[in-house]
DNA sequence: TATTTAGGTCAGCCATATTGACTTAATTAT
DNA sequence: ATAATTAAGTCAATATGGCTGACCTAAATA
C-alpha cells in the first residue's frame, strides 16, 4: 500500500530528503565534537569531562542535581569524571545554602579549559552562520529546537533563563 | 582587550547566542538518537549496530573498507558489530568481482529492523520540519551540511550519487 | 616476483555508561 | 519530636564501543 503521508509530501519532505538530513546530522555532529578531543585527549579527559566543564560554567553555583538533570547519567557515572576535576583543580565544590546540597563551580583553571574548548566550537559555528542570512540562522534555531524532546525544552530554557 | 569578533558581529551571532547553538545541538541529537534505542535494547544491540544497518541498507554491496571510512572506526571496533549482524541474520556477506573484497546487503530480516529504526527518525523529523518553510529546511540542511569537515562532505557526497 | 591491498583475528586496554544495594546527613512533613 | 524524604556518596558488577599492536591470509598490482 502507498504511504500516504509520502504522497502528500512537497519534494524536500519526501524519504529521500529526509534520510539525508539524518546523514547531515549524524556527520555534522560527529565533526562539530570532534575539536574539542584533541584538547581533551592531551588532560587524558573525554566527552563527559568536557560536558561538565561547559553546565559548571555555564551555570554557576549548579548542584549534583541539576547536573544529573541536564546530562541524563547516572551519580555514579559522574562521580568519577567530576571527582578528577576536582582532584585536578578545575572545579571548586561548596556547600549550598541547603547544607545537603553541593554547589560547584569553575577554577580560574577550569575556567580557562571551559574557554578554551568552547572557543573550538563557537568559532566553527560562527564561521559557518555567517553565510547565512538572519532568517536562516533562526529557522536553523527553531528547527533544532523543536527536535528536543518536550521535557528537555524546559531543561533548555532553564539554562538560558 | 575587546573582541573585535563580537564588535562586528549581529546579535544573532554574538557569543551568548552561539553557545545556545552549541547546547540546542547538544540536546537535540540527543533526543534525535534516543527512539532507536529502545529497540535496539531489545535485540540486545547498540548505536554502533544501528549505524552499520543504516549504511549497508543505505549503500547496498558496500564494503567493509568502505564502511569502515564512512564509520571513522577501526576494523576490529566494526568487526565486533558486524559479525553479530551476520549471525544473527541481518546482513549478508558475499564476495566482491575483487575477490579481496566483501560485498554487505541486508537480508529480509535486516531490511524490516533498518526501516523500523528509521522511520522513527524520519518521522521526527518530518514532523517537525512540517511546520517550517521550504527556505528554513534548506537552509537547515545547507547550515549542518557547512559544518562537516571537507574530506567528510566527499564522504556524504558519495553516499547520496 | 615483490609489494600492496582487503580483510580477519587475538589480546589487552580505556572511557563511559548502566543497575543495584546501601550509607550519611540534612531538611520537611506529620 | 519523630518519621519521611531528599541530596549526595560509595561499592561492586556489567555492558558497550571505542582504541593500539601484532600478526596472518589471499588476491591484485607494480
């Protein structure tokens, strides 16, 4: 039987278009993480060092919490990769005001690793938009936006409060 | 000093904007990776099997030396992988006219576990970019596809001849 | 005939994630 | 005041998906 939701759709919408943005978001997003590595690589850190790093500082003062939040693992799997950032002196753990809660945030060491990796991707993503007129950096926006799933929008806009 | 980057740039590309770039990407392949996941689980497989699928399906006879350059993993990562796909009836393996090489199809079997794995994806993604203008999801694609390393856009290029 | 290429295999290692069980200390609710 | 909940930590075992290095075979090419 014919799918109909293929008939009724405008040629950039049919399968074929729509596999290949699958393939453009699968190469385009192994590229864009693959900057950061080599920094990381040579501190024997990985991805999930560099996750933390980038709330830590996104969002200073952040609780365990709030980071399981917004990464989705487990304590025990950050455990570990936060313990070595803070043996290594690029996170700076506190007490809350909720003396259960822990607050942390980044060294002036941490700091500077957090901008020295982002720095990566800004300017790669920088480079890119900048062939691109204003309507399509905010279609691009919005599009990706509207791929998070609807529970993480929320984690999203909280971030960006 | 000052930036002279961001002197120059439009609001919509400063650095706070960027870096909301950074984190909608973040969450959004994300979720965009996680609805296979849970049938994958099932069949007691990974991510990694779902890639070799999606690329065997994609380009029927392909190679394992062609597999291994679109993947970026080293034979014995993809060895792993894919000889649990053959075993268990997903893909199958002949020879090549260059009796060195391998030829990889889907069986019957392979060909139902990719369509069901993508149609999620791609139904995501039709969804979503339903409500966007012909101009934004070119634009969308244009933008993902600037953001792949150049020897890796011959790559995709290859993939959609 | 020598070299290169495609593919395979064994072994060991590392990073990142998981589940489950259990603990401590502090805050909230009853 | 006590009970329940919450935030965080820890121990142990397991899975997945990568990696390097060393070697091997068979076929194609120089």
């Amino acid at each position: 039987m014919a799918d109909l939701n293929n008939l009724i759709s405008p040629f950039f919408l049919n399968e074929k278009e729509i596999r290949k943005v699958l393939e453009l978001f699968f190469f385009s997003y192994r590229d864009f993480t693959s900057g950061p590595d080599k920094i990381l690589e040579k501190l024997k850190f990985g991805r999930a060092h560099h996750r933390v790093i980038y709330f830590v500082g996104k969002k200073n003062n952040i609780t365990i919490k709030e980071l399981l939040i917004v990464l989705k693992i487990t304590k025990q799997s950050l455990s570990r990769v936060l313990n070595q950032l803070v043996e290594e002196g690029y996170i700076i753990v506190s007490s809350g005001l909720d003396k259960r809660t822990k607050s942390l945030s980044l060294t002036e060491k941490g700091g500077k690793l957090e901008l020295e990796l982002s720095t990566i991707q800004v300017k790669k993503i920088k480079k890119v938009l900048n062939n691109f007129s204003e309507e399509n950096i905010n279609g691009f926006k919005k599009i990706l936006y509207e791929m998070i799933d609807i529970n993480n929008k929320k984690i999203f806009e909280q971030l960006n409060d």
